[in-house]
C-alpha cells in the first residue's frame, strides 16, 4: 500500500520519486502498465479534465495541443519499438512495454525507468535525450518546453517559408483557426531562446567542476527541464546523482528550480527593474 501510494503521488505530478533504487524495474509489468496510462494523463492539460466533468469529452478529444502531444508519443515509441525489433530482436510484450514506459517517462519529464536504455545503442539514447526537451501540455503538471510552445514556433516557421516563396503574400501564423497575436509569439520565442542559452550556460558549467560531456549535457538537460535521470554511467537510469561532486549538486538544484519556474520568472527577478519598483 505505501508503494502504491507513492507511486501513485509521483505518477500523477510526473515527480518521478520512487522508493526504490530500480525505480519501476523493482515491479510486476502490471503496474508499469498502469503508470503509463497515468503519466500521458498528467500530461494532458488539467482545464479539459474539469470541462469533462459537464459530462462531455469534446474539450479533450478537440484539443489540437492534445492531438499533437499524442502523435508525437505514437510516432516516437512506433520508431524507437520498430529499431529494438531491427536490431535487437524485441519481440516480447515486456520488451514493447519497456520502450512506451520509458518514452512516455522522459516525454512527460516523470523520470521514471523500467530498464536501462543506455543499453539500446546510439540512435534511442540521442533520441531520447531530445524527448526529454519535449515535454507535455501547456497546463499539465508536466514541464520542459512543452508542446504548445513547438506548435506556436512551427506555425511561425511555416509563415516564414511561405513568405519566402511569396514576398508579396501576407501570411500569420495562426494556432487553431485563429492568428496568433505577436506579443505571444515573441514571448515563446525568447523562452526557447532563453532555455538553448541557460542550457549551454548549466552545462559549461557542470564541465568545469569536472564532469565529462555526456554527464553535463544530459545533466543540465535533466535538471533544466525536470526530467530527472540524465545519461552515462554516472546519472543515466541505472545511476543516480550522489556520487556527482558539491559544486555539480548546487549547480543542478539551481538549474531544476529555474527549469521549474519556466526560466522567465527568475530572470525577471534578477533584472534591475524588478528591484526598482
């Protein structure tokens, strides 16, 4: 029952804390099955939940942010599971399951591992560690850069390119239906631009209390975006961060509360007008 129960609070806030050294390895597939389910719903935007309760599912099911998360959970696991299959040989159920439980972890930044899939070759570790940078739905419990603020930069991106190939044409991106006011267009852009940057920042800095490439990167990625494991042998699913030196530590606590706080909070803070008024 205490398993269970904490659990069932990390699942549901995509904390990711296990009591256990294995994390979800420790169990029975049953509940990792169950935990799957449960982190893509708390990855889902909390406001459709409470529409539902009208007693319609319309809100959920006609949310283009939620069918974008969705196809891009499917696309990923779809091309990760057909890899373990090619070059591994995965055919079991088990085996399947490690590769959703897994992806669905790091995607929705829950931080949960089932198996080490530093094991499964170059091209699932890359991909992975750009998951990580995914994350869920705006309004979720789910952090990282989130899905919505990808579709905002698409639609940006595909009104630049057709303006490229019609200079005369006038074209706004719009965000279901509707064009997307400037203002909110500029935010998003400065947070992913502030996010590449304090990423590069965290991680130099990890370099130079020591840590070798992997361990900073996948370090300040982890932590920036609440992912929780990086990768390597030091931090990856089969490591943990105690054994990473005093300075690393305060620089990752930095990181995650920075990355929890949506990075624009904090530098606000640190401006001089803040102060001013």
């Amino acid at each position: 029952a205490f398993d269970a129960t904490v659990h069932a609070m990390t699942t549901i806030a995509t904390g990711g804390f296990a009591n256990y050294d294995a994390s979800f390895a420790a169990f029975e597939g049953a509940s990792a099955s169950v935990a799957i389910v449960f982190m893509i719903l708390a990855a889902l935007p909390f406001v459709r939940f409470v529409q539902m309760t009208a007693g319609t599912a319309r809100p959920l099911l006609h949310d283009s942010q939620i069918r974008f998360f969705l196809k891009t959970t499917v696309f990923i696991i779809a091309g990760l599971t057909a890899w373990r299959v090619i070059h591994d040989g995965v055919t079991t159920v088990a085996g399947v399951r490690d590769v959703v439980f897994n992806v669905v972890s790091i995607l929705t930044g829950t931080g949960y591992a089932s198996s080490d899939y530093m094991l499964w070759g170059g091209l699932p570790v890359t991909v992975l560690f750009f998951v990580g940078l995914i994350g869920g739905c705006a309004g979720s419990t789910s952090c990282s850069i989130k899905v919505f603020r990808y579709q905002l930069l698409f639609a940006s991106i595909k009104a630049q390119l057709r303006k490229i190939h019609s200079p005369n044409g006038m074209f706004t991106p719009r965000y279901d239906g509707r064009s997307i006011d400037e203002d909110i267009l500029n935010s998003v852009m400065s947070f992913f631009v502030f996010f590449i940057v304090t990423l590069g920042v965290v991680a130099v800095l990890l370099g130079l209390t020591g840590l070798d490439f992997i361990t900073s990167l996948s370090g300040a990625s982890a932590a920036l975006a609440n992912i929780g494991p990086g990768l390597g042998d030091h931090i990856g699913p089969a490591g943990n961060f105690a054994g990473l030196n005093d300075g690393a530590k305060w620089l990752l606590a930095a990181a995650m509360l920075i990355g929890r706080l949506e990075l624009m909070v904090v530098y606000a803070i640190l401006t001089v007008k803040f102060w001013q008024v």
